[in-house]
C-alpha cells in the first residue's frame, strides 16, 4: 500500500505538471514560491562506477519532497515523520536555479529548470553517488 501511495503522489505531481496551469507557469519554477517535487528515476553508484536503478526510499532520498527557497529548507513530503535539510546556497545559470547543501556524510545539489520544472538531483557520499530525475509542480 506504501508503494501505491506512492506511485500515487508522483503521478499527481506529474498531471499537475502537464495541465493548464503549468503553460501558464512557464519561468514560474524560479523558488519565488515553494515547489513540490518528485524523484521519478534513481541511479546509485559504487566507487568502482558500477551502477543500478533504485527507488528513492532504498537510497535515502525522499521520494516527494517541498522545495522552500524563501526559507532555505528542503523537507519530505508523505512521511510519518518527515526530514527536513538545510538549503546551503542556491545559485543560477541559464534558467536553471541550482540549489545545494548536506545533510549527514553526504552532499547533495538540486537542479531545477525554470521554464519547465524538470528536475536533476546528485547526492554523493564517501564511496557512493546517485543521480536523481524527477518533476517539481506548483502547488
């Protein structure tokens, strides 16, 4: 039921991305309001750069999160007891706004597109990284 709850939320972000209100937000996904956003594809990689698709829950990255940028906060979406992270810096560069931080052993930066809300997101740790796809949505 998790799992469906979950396949549930990212199809929501994802049909909220494609309707009307998304052409009329086009430029909009600039942090001046908080996104919500959704891992859709995961790839964790060993130092031996030897890579698998994983869901974002196994990697410890959350599958729906907030993106706050007038607060400088990164929090969960959908869980019993939701985390939160420190946005360190954010950054621009052609339409794209560049969020970063760390939270733990790992360091973490968020990519999101301006125009459209698509989102790239890399985490990496001692040994470790992950690439992360996903979509961010108005609320």
């Amino acid at each position: 039921m998790k799992v469906l709850g979950w396949w549930v939320a990212v199809l929501g972000v994802a049909v909220a991305g494609l309707g009307p209100r998304a052409s009329a937000a086009a430029g909009k996904y600039d942090g001046s309001v908080p996104l919500v956003c959704a891992a859709t594809t995961v790839s964790e990689c060993d130092a031996d750069g030897r890579c698998q698709r994983r869901n974002a829950e196994k990697v410890n990255f959350p599958p729906l999160f907030k993106v706050d940028v007038k607060a400088m906060k990164l929090w969960e979406l959908g869980a019993e007891k939701p985390r939160e992270t420190a946005i360190r810096n954010v950054d621009r560069a052609n339409n794209k706004m560049i969020l970063s931080g760390a939270e733990g052993e790992r360091g973490w930066t968020v990519l999101v597109n301006e125009a459209n809300g698509k989102m790239s997101a890399t985490a990496g740790g001692d040994g470790e990284g992950f690439v992360i796809f996903g979509q961010c949505a108005l609320p």
